[in-house]
C-alpha cells in the first residue's frame, strides 16, 4: 500500500474544500472552500495569503465583484481581446458574467438546479459553457446570452468543463467519469466562386483572398498560397456557414438561426431571416431556408415564393437542381417552381452534390456515397400528365449509376467526374466506374472547387490555409466526353491531353470497354501489347514483340497465332522464343519432317536433351548425329 508523510495540515472555517491548486513556482496553495471564501495558503510556514481579484506585481488586490448570494465556485477569463469579461458560477445556482474595467455584472445566467460548479468561455467558439451538480452542461451563446443546449449524460455530477484552441472539442468531467464532445461544426465557414475569389469567416470578420492576384506565380501541389487578405468587414451573426451563389454575385451566411445574404462585392446587406438552414438552388435568384423542423420557405428574387410543411418534417435541406429535405423516413426531392413531391428515397443522406448540367449527382451518407443520374425529362412529363406518380412521386426520376464504400467529406463535380475527398484524407475523383486518386493529404483539407484555365483544385483547411492541386482539365473533358459516347468531342480533345497523361486515359477507355480506342491512345508499350492481344491485332503485337525482345511476349504471341490457325507466324514466335516443347508441337502436328529435323539439330546445340531425343525417336534415328 502506498505511505504518506503528512508534511502540513492547513485548517479554515468551511464544512468543506471544493477545489485545490498548488503554485507552479512558488510555495502556495489556493484552495475554493464551500464558505465561498478562496483562500491562499504559504505550505511552508502555513500562512494565509488572502486573495481576491488583483495585478500581477502588486500585493494589493485592485478590487471585488459583489453579487452572488452564496459561495462562488468557479470563475474564467474570456480569453479574447475584445470584452474585458470574467465569468463565476457559485452555490446560488447562478452564472453572473462581469465587466472587470467597469466592475459590473453584464448578464446572470438562469438554468440550472443545483450549485453551478464550473464554467468556461470557449476559446474559439461563441458559446459559453457551464455544469453543475445537478448534472448538466449547459451551452449558452456568448453574444445573445440565449440558452443554445442542454447536454446531461446520466454521470452523476458535473465538476469540470473545458475546450480545445483549435478544435471544436470539448472536455467534460463527471463523478462517474469524463468524456469528450465536438460542438457545432468542425468543417471551416469558407467559399470559393467561379472566378476564384474565396471568402471566409474568421469568428465573425469577413476576409476576401482572389486567386487571380497570384498572377503566373509558380505553383506546387499541396503547397501553402500565398493570397493577399483583403478585410471586408463584420458580420453581425457568428457565421457557422459561408456560401456564395451559384454565379458568385451574392454570399450567404448562416448561423445562430439566423441568415445573411450580401453582396459578394462589398459585402451589403441584400436580405436576411430566421433560419435553422440556407440552401441555394441551381439558379441564382432562387434559395429556400428550414426556418424550423417542419417548415420550409423558398425564395425568388428575395421575395416569398411558396412554403410548405413536409409529411414526415424536416432534420435537413441541400440545395441543387432539386430541393430535397432529410427526414425521418428518409430523403425526399422537390420541385422548385412547384414544391412538388418528385421522388422519395429511403436514405439518410450527409451531403448531396449536383453536377452542373443537372444530370448527375451524388449522395453520401455515412458509410458511402451514390451516383445518380436525374430523369428530367421523364420527371416533368410525368408530374404535368399525373401518370407513373406513385406515393413515393415519380417512379423512374432517378437511375442508379453506382455506389461506392468510401467515406465523402467534400465534393464537387468538374463535367462527368466527381471530386471528393474521404475519411482517410486521399483526394480522388470518380468518373464511370473508375477512382483515381489524385492525392494523399497530410491533414483534413475541404474541396473550395476546380478553375478549369489554371488547370488546378483548390483546398482549405479549418487554419484556413488554401493549397492546390493541378488536375487537367482536358483529361476530364476527355473522360466526360467518352461517358457520354461522344466521341467526336474526345478525339478532339484528345491532342490537348499530354503525352504523360494519356496512359491514364488509356486505362480509362479499358475499363470503360473500348480497349480499340484505348490501344490507339495508349503510350505505354506493355499495356499496347496487352491491348492487341485481347484485340487480336497480332501485326501490332507482333511490332510491339519486335521492340521488346522479349521471349515472354513471343510465347503470349504464339498463343494467339496458333488459336488463330496464323502456323506460320506462331512458328516465328515460337523460334523468337527458343520454345522448343512447342516447336516439337507445332512440326508434329503439321507434319513438317523438315522442321523436325531442324529442331533436333538445335535442341542438341541448346543441350536440350529430352527434346533432342524425342525428335531423333520421331526421325527414326537411334543415336545423335
């Protein structure tokens, strides 16, 4: 068992301690008593040091802040540099938060039903958190003061709270235990338009970088941009999402229920709202908002258009060609103009990804991700004559191109590919079956988009550092044009695509199928054979098996001469070869007594005994000659 040697015992009037520190440097103790005393002791020669709110270097204390009505328990700093605040949590069950140059209390927090026990300003976040030993936490919001959440995991008492710098963790300790929670989200409030202006939100200051200001400056993959910061101004909600318009004039900022939707220019003012969550749709001059769980608004040209309360509510809204709106049952997708049920999917989706024509989109959910192609057509003809409508709507709206098992964290469509990034931090794109991966980063990084004329995709991160990627867009071009069997467009597009790059192509074209296409493409001698083999095109193979010298293709190519009833030239090959077995094969087989007597000639000079043999028994001859 372990021994302790009491060195001191240090006493004061309190039916009990409530929390105890020793100084890093010096001998003292402090220690939060239940009396709602806080008292310093020197352990050394047990000696009091009284203590209340004071400035470093001086003996003196500068002040006290009156107010709580029984013992004070717990107080912090706010950590940022534009509020002089202090908050304490006491015995009264009340949260008090103080102006320390003033000398005022600002705001008493209300809530909770036992002794509040600690509390904590969040670092980065505007929230406020604080326990008790009624067991809750309670999130309350650092500017309205309004209560966000009430978290309690049945761990008996709460006694400590803290957050991560930099991190959306946060810390929570119990009687029973401890354990660790993210708040809000963890993804960065940051956008990118068309054009290659990225806007983001650092708390609530508005900041502008535009890519074009780098000039021809050279560029590497996966190194930091150096971007010229332009400050453009406040915003008056935290922004926990930032999103321009589809044509870039207008941003969209979303947060504490509330919505903002400036010019992208100069960041006015154009509409706001209440709004739990902000979606664009396809065009520009449309958006809808989820004002709460079961009522949707949808917007034209800033104005009220049409809202409507789903069957099943509403936990979630993505924008698009579509509107579509996660519930309980699953995802359903509705007509814009219309608001119109068009197709209900028993899924639950994360994230949904449009392509730009409106053809293709994707849909992640937990586990993996779906690629679709949308029937418009089919949809609208349907939903106007009122046939193939079912309960779940249009029947045959979507057809299902494929699903893959990966995990989607950020995506975006560039033509027929999907770009994305997963759970394990690899960039990859996915077109027709195939991925291709284009990276493997070294931290979580959000897709801002692809700028087809730099030929490079741009990333951030939650610092809010932007790298980039170079991925040609004739490859893409390329790829989408061979999806939607345009061929003519690909041989077009063919010569602008780098020599280095079209062995992918050509691996591409493979799998697709079009192994004639990909063998004229290909530049990669090994996969050109490989091609004509499986094509047939045994002039090709026979070139490609010149080049190479090597006796492994002239086997493969006697192979297909032979299957081919081609004697002549798979007795080349097999000669190229030195392949005497199948020499001794093909002379029998045809009869050739003059090849046969060759061949014994030179499996004797090659010291192939057994072949020697065989075709001396065949001749008729007893001994070699």
């Amino acid at each position: 068992p372990l021994r302790l040697d009491i060195k001191r015992k240090l006493t004061a009037r309190s039916d009990r301690v409530k929390s105890v520190d020793l100084h890093p440097t010096e001998p003292w103790m402090v220690a939060s008593l239940y009396s709602g005393s806080v008292v310093v002791w020197n352990h050394e020669n047990q000696v009091t040091i009284r203590l209340k709110v004071w400035q470093l270097g001086s003996k003196a204390p500068n002040f006290t802040l009156e107010g709580h009505e029984k013992g004070v328990n717990c107080i912090d700093y706010y950590s940022g540099g534009d509020k002089p605040y202090l908050i304490s949590g006491a015995d009264d069950r009340l949260v008090k938060i103080w102006d320390y140059q003033n000398k005022t209390c600002v705001q008493t927090l209300e809530g909770h039903a036992q002794n509040v026990t600690c509390v904590h300003f969040h670092p980065d976040l505007p929230i406020i958190l604080t326990g008790s030993e009624d067991g809750t936490v309670r999130v309350w919001h650092s500017s309205t003061y309004r209560l966000e959440n009430t978290l309690n995991y049945g761990m008996e008492r709460s006694w400590c709270v803290t957050g991560q710098r930099g991190s959306n963790s946060v810390a929570l300790g119990y009687d029973e235990g401890s354990i660790i929670i993210k708040m809000g989200r963890e993804e960065p409030a940051i956008s990118m338009d068309a054009s290659g202006k990225i806007m983001w939100a650092r708390h609530s200051e508005v900041q502008q970088a535009n890519l074009k200001a780098m000039g021809d400056a050279e560029v590497s993959d996966g190194e930091r941009l150096s971007l010229a910061v332009k400050d453009m101004g406040s915003c008056e909600i935290y922004p926990q999402m930032l999103q321009h318009s589809p044509n870039g004039r207008f941003v969209v900022v979303c947060g504490d229920g509330e919505y903002i939707i400036y010019t992208a220019m100069a960041l006015r003012n154009k509409s706001f709202g209440p709004a739990h969550e902000f979606v664009w749709a396809h065009d520009s001059s449309e958006y809808a908002i989820r004002e709460s769980n079961n009522l949707i608004r949808i917007f034209k040209n800033f104005k009220e258009k049409k809202n409507f309360k789903p069957d099943f509510g509403a936990e979630g809204i993505y924008g698009g060609f579509l509107l579509g709106v996660r519930s309980v049952s699953g995802l359903a997708f509705f007509d814009w103009d219309s608001a119109e049920l068009v197709h209900r999917i028993e899924i639950q989706p994360k994230h949904i990804v449009w392509s730009d024509s409106g053809e293709l989109l994707c849909i992640a959910t937990e586990e993996s991700f779906f690629v679709l192609r949308y029937l418009a057509e089919k949809a609208s003809a349907a939903l106007e004559s009122r046939q193939g409508l079912t309960e779940d709507g249009v029947e045959d709206a979507f057809e299902v191109l494929g699903e893959i098992q990966e995990v989607v964290k950020t995506g975006t469509w560039v033509g027929d590919c999907f770009i994305y990034t997963n759970s394990v931090n690899r960039l990859n794109y996915y077109v027709g079956g195939e991925i291709v991966t284009v990276a493997h980063l070294d931290r979580m990084m959000y897709l801002l988009g692809y700028i087809p004329k730099d030929n490079r995709l741009y990333l951030g991160d939650k610092d809010l550092t932007v790298i980039s990627y170079s991925l040609l867009v004739s490859v893409l071009e390329y790829q989408t044009a061979v999806m939607r069997r345009d061929f003519s467009m690909a041989d077009r597009v063919l010569p602008a695509i780098p020599k280095e790059q079209r062995i992918r192509v050509a691996h591409f074209l493979e799998k697709q199928g079009f192994r004639q296409q990909a063998l004229a493409v290909s530049t990669d001698p090994e996969h050109r054979f490989e091609l004509a083999l499986q094509l047939g095109e045994m002039t090709i193979a026979h070139q490609l098996a010149t080049e190479a010298e090597s006796e492994q293709k002239w086997k493969q190519l006697a192979e297909l001469a032979t299957a081919k009833s081609q004697f002549g030239l798979a007795q080349e090959c097999l000669h190229h070869a030195q392949d005497f077995g199948g020499l001794l094969l093909l002379a029998t087989a045809s009869g050739n007594s003059d090849m046969v007597g060759k061949l014994a000639k030179g499996a004797e000079e090659k010291g192939l005994t057994n072949v020697a043999f065989l075709t001396f028994f065949l001749q008729g001859k007893s001994v070699f000659e």
